[in-house]
C-alpha cells in the first residue's frame, strides 16, 4: 500500500531509540523525511546513518524552551512540517508511596508537558500543511501498573489530550489519533526485565499473558500503525486511541 508520505516532514520525538527508532525506520522506508528529535546528537545521527536520509535536532525536551527551539530549527531547515508523533518519554517508577513533589513533576515534564509543547509550537505548520498528530501512548493509563504515578497519570494525559486536540483541531482538518502500547521489546523493557528476579523467567511469564501469538509487539508493529495514521488512507479517523498489543489490554486471558 502506498500511504502517499513521499517527502513528507515528520517530527519524531525520542526518535534515536526503541519505538522512536522503529517509527523513523518505517517512515523512511515510506519516503518520507524523518527528523529525529532527542538529546544525543550522537544517538540521532547513528539512526540517520542507517536510513540515509532525514534530519535531527538534539534537544532536551524536559526544558519547555527546547521544544520551542526545536520546531524552529526544522521550520528553517525545511520551511514546513507535515506531522508530528509524541513518542519521547519513560517509564521511570515514580511512585505514590515512595516519589515526591520534585519527582512527579519532573516525570510530568519527561512524559506530558513536551507533548503540548511540541504541538503549540508545530500548530501553525501544521495548519498549513493540514498535516496530522500521532501520540505514543501506554496501557498504563488503562491497567495501572503499580509503582509508577507520575507515568501512568502523564498517559492518561496524553489520551486526554489526543481526545481534546482531536476536537479542537477539526477546523483545521488535522486528525490526531494515539498508539497505546503495552508490551513491546525495546532495550528500555530489557533493562526493567533485567531488574527483575530470573528475568528469563520473568519475560516468559509476561509473554504468555499476550493473547495473540503469545509474544512482545514488535517496534515495527508499531511503526506501522503510526505510519498509516499519519497517511492520508486514514483520512477519515480521528481523536481515536488504536492499542497495538496482541489484545493484552482488552482482551479475557483467562478465557484464552
């Protein structure tokens, strides 16, 4: 299927690695520019080489005043931009029992505030381009998860803020839509898993509870979806939040 992104500018945040790294693979692949948005100029530089095309601008995006700079360079490099997808963020167990004041609000700025950030200031372009928003989501919002306020409280704002651009941005015919993912392989959930005791054990135990192939989602998975929401062959869907995750979040495992 030609989902028609040839030379289409999409902002990618936390584009160098995992999912990120799997949406820029994809898009590129599509023909269109990728522009990596991350803190190491080295890590994005490292993905570009591998696609030999696309552009990044490092960037701290937990300083609201970076993500303001960043659209600017992208808008100066190529004077416009057709999508953006909200993927940068961690899951970085600040908990209820345990955090503190200092330490939600730091997750927050890590996980929800670059996310409208990055929006305001891609708005006017996108407007021009009528160009389309996807935000990486997480089941957190959804299951809970434990130990992880500030995580789960930042992607239960990120579906609320996907709902809420959906409708604010109809004039415009810009269509904003979430990918919520839960179990997906990247080297961040290899470093949780192996903080846990007998992580081979452990990942088995997580995998045998997806109920479609009883196996992680790939980042490409993921990609993919991404990739087709940004498409114009998804033209008429909007404010929707898509679970790419074998049915581990809807579906009765107990039944399965």
């Amino acid at each position: 299927m030609d989902l028609q992104l040839t030379n289409k500018v999409i902002i990618v945040t936390g584009g160098a690695k995992g999912i990120g790294e799997g949406i820029v693979e994809v898009l590129a692949r599509e023909g269109a520019i990728p522009v990596i948005i991350g803190r190491s100029q080295t890590d994005n530089q490292k993905v570009l080489a591998k696609i030999s095309t696309g552009f990044q601008v490092e960037a701290e995006l937990t300083k609201p005043e970076e993500s303001e700079r960043a659209v600017r360079e992208v808008l100066a490099k190529f004077g416009r931009i057709d999508g953006l997808v909200n993927n940068a963020g961690v899951n970085d167990g600040v908990s209820l029992e345990h955090g503190s004041y200092e330490g939600f609000m730091s997750s927050l700025h890590k996980n929800l505030v670059h996310y409208y950030l990055m929006a305001h200031y891609a708005l006017p372009a996108l407007i021009k381009s009528k160009g389309s928003i996807v935000n990486i989501g997480s089941k957190t919002a959804e299951t809970g998860q434990g130990g992880t306020s500030a995580y789960a409280a930042s992607n239960g704002g990120r579906n609320a803020l996907t709902r809420e651009w959906a409708v604010e941005l109809l004039k415009y015919g810009i269509r904003v839509n979430a990918v919520i993912v839960a179990e997906c392989y990247t080297p961040l959930y290899e470093k949780w898993v192996q903080t846990l005791p007998n992580p081979k054990e452990a990942l088995q135990r997580i995998t045998a509870k997806i109920p479609l192939g009883k196996r992680m989602t790939t980042a490409e998975e993921i990609a993919d979806m991404v990739a087709f929401l940004l498409s114009e062959k998804s033209s008429h869907t909007t404010g929707q939040l898509v679970y790419v995750d074998g049915g581990y979040v809807h579906l009765d495992r107990a039944l399965l």
